[in-house]
C-alpha cells in the first residue's frame, strides 16, 4: 500500500534507458522503482559528503 506521505514524482525516458534500468534492477533484486530509489540515495550522500548535508525546512 502506498504511503499517503510520500511524494510522487513521474519521469518520462526513452525505450532504451527503460529497458536497461529493467535490467540492472532485476539483475540486484530490486523493482525499478527499487533501483531509482538507491540511485537517488547514493547520489544524495555523495553529494552531501562533498558539499555538507542538505537541511531540510522548518515547517
């Protein structure tokens, strides 16, 4: 079940990109979703390893 708290983010890619992070996701285990999800993670720590973490907003 989704969670109502997440946000929802749709991304239109090629044919080509689409089948090969198919792919690499079935190949580690994950969905496709799955695998976006680690992408963005592991590019988000990268980033704040190198430039210091991204605070979020007081709300």
């Amino acid at each position: 079940m989704r969670n109502k708290n997440n946000k929802h983010l749709g991304i239109e890619i090629d044919p080509e990109l689409h089948y090969k992070l198919h792919y690499i996701s079935k190949y580690y285990g994950r969905s496709a979703n799955g695998e976006i999800l680690y992408l963005i993670r592991q590019e988000i720590k990268a980033f704040e390893k190198n430039e210091g973490e991204i605070e979020l907003p007081k709300d």
